[in-house]
C-alpha cells in the first residue's frame, strides 16, 4: 500500500512503510524517513494522537529531516490504516494502553537499524499518554521527549462516568461506542473545529480522509475510555515517574478543549527533569496550528533536542 497522497502534502524524502504484528494478529502501519542533511544526528519518534495517521504527520516529518533526524512514525492499532480491534472500523478501541506501547516497543526493536541514536520522543494528545506510559513502564528507552497538548487527564472525564465506561466493560460491551460521541465521520467544518487556527492545514487533513475513507475514525468505544481512565489514573502515582530522568518538554494549548491542561502540572511536578510551558492562542493540536504558533513549539523543540545532540551548524 502507497501512502495516501494529496496535493500540497509531499510524502518525506526516503520514506518507506513498514507492518508488524502486534497482540491478537492486529497489523500494524510505520514509516521510517532517514535524514536529508548527510548522517542523522539522531531519531525523533512521533506518537500520533487520537483520530490521526502517518500521512497527517508528512510536514512534520519533513521538518524534522530538515533538522538532521531519521524519524519513525507509527498509525496506532484501531486508526489510520492499521488492523482493528472491533467490526466497525469507526470505532477508536483499545483494550489497554499497554497493546499500543507493546507495538511501539516491538517496531523499535524491529527498525532499529534504521533509526540512529540518540532518541527524542515526539507525542500528541493519545500518542503523549502512550509514549508516557511507555517510559513508565520501561519499554521503550528515550534521550528526551517532547509532549505536544498530552492526554494526561481528559476535560469532561468524571467518575461517573469512569464507573459508567467500566461497568460496560466487565458487561463484555466494551467494544460499543461511549455515550455522547460521533458515531459517524463527517468533514469537520473548520469554523467549530476545536483543533486549529489554521484552516490549510485542516483543510489538508480533511482531505486526507476523503482520499482515502479508511482513514476516517469516529468516536471512541467505553472500552478505549476505560483503558484511558487507567493509563491516566496511573500517571498520578506518587513516584511512578521518579525514575524517567531525561529531559522532558510538555506543551500546553491556551485554548485547550479536549485534554486536561491541569494534568500537565501534576505530571511535570513528578518528573524530575520537566519543563512545562503554554503557548497562548493555541488550540489542541499545536503541530497543525499557525505558522506563529509553530514556531514557538518548535524553539522549544529545539532547545530540547540541543540537550541531547548539538546541532549542526
């Protein structure tokens, strides 16, 4: 399978598709990209959100080749074109949040040969609370990571409605979708999105998905709810992040709508090596706002990776 292709996204320089198996048989779609400035300073590797897929991630990539980086992207299982979990493709489904972190891990230890050291995590929204748990957890090994508006906690999520998600789950419904949520994609109209500023480049993504409609995820399951109640819930373990010792960089969005901005105090104050910053005038996803807005996460991007390797003059 090709990537998907619309005008004004060019596919990266040199990148390739690779699959893998993960639990249950589910296949799972990544891209490696090398570096397009002579020999790599090292890898970043990007960690999607919710709804998103590799092709949504092209600009990024390139930018991040341009800075001296291989880079690894991965379209989690249950989105993008990777296998699902459920019948209804629509449906965004995790049984537990450590399936995705396995299939990062396993794709890591499969490509290594492709991705240089040092590595700096890139993660948005869902792939900030996976790549997160992934440190927790000690399965996957970075130099640093930068969290771009993470879903640490999720704005709205009470415990009512956690009981409500888990119930479902020891039902054996946890595949059905929560309540209150889009049970069909339609093209979002750009004027309520709560994403971004930018309508290029939410006219890009949208277009994306009517390229090619297996891109397209409505909500999530009381399953995938549950399981992030638990991924979340775990991140407040006094000194379950005590030992993540790199440095790590978290972003907020000012005009955050979707993900819980106070989740990312208490995970920077249980980080010991945290720097924790908002960019005013932001929406949720910072990496497909504004030019303006971009630049200030990728200053600080920057100075992070500057931590793990120079870079070149």
């Amino acid at each position: 399978m090709a990537f998907v292709r619309v005008p004004g996204n060019e596919t990266p320089e040199g990148a390739e598709e690779h699959w893998l198996e993960g639990r249950g048989g589910v296949k799972v779609r990544v891209l490696t990209a090398p570096a397009t400035r002579g020999p790599a300073r090292g890898s970043v590797i990007v960690a999607p959100g919710r709804t998103e897929f590799i092709e949504k991630y092209f600009e990024v990539i390139r930018e991040l080749q341009g800075r001296g980086f291989a880079v690894f992207c991965i379209d989690w299982r249950g989105q993008g074109l990777s296998g699902r979990e459920v019948e209804n493709s629509l449906k965004g489904h995790f049984v537990s949040f450590d399936d995705p972190v396995n299939d990062l891990s396993t794709a890591l230890k499969l490509l290594g040969d492709r991705l240089p050291r040092p590595y700096i995590g890139l993660a948005h929204s869902m792939g900030g609370a996976i790549l997160l748990r992934a440190l927790q957890t000690r399965r996957v090994d970075l130099d640093a990571a930068a969290f771009s508006a993470p879903m640490f906690g999720i704005q709205g999520l009470n415990e009512t409605g956690k009981k409500y998600v888990r119930f479902m789950v020891s039902l054996g419904l946890g595949g059905t979708f929560a309540p209150r949520v889009e049970k069909k994609w339609k093209r979002e109209n750009f004027k309520k999105n709560p994403v971004t500023h930018d309508k290029g480049r939410h006219d890009r993504c949208q277009g994306l998905i009517a390229e090619e409609p297996r891109l397209a995820l409505a909500g999530p399951t009381s399953g995938w709810v549950a399981a992030a109640a638990e991924a979340t819930e775990a991140f407040r373990q006094a000194t379950s992040l005590a030992h993540v010792r790199i440095p790590v960089l978290i972003v907020s969005a000012g005009e955050e709508q979707l993900v819980d901005n106070a989740s990312h105090d208490v995970v920077a104050h249980e980080l010991p090596d945290a720097r924790h910053v908002t960019i005013e005038g932001a929406k949720h996803e910072i990496l497909m706002e504004t030019d303006a807005i971009r630049a200030q996460f990728w200053g600080e991007f920057d100075q992070l990776a500057e931590r793990v390797v120079p870079a070149r003059v």
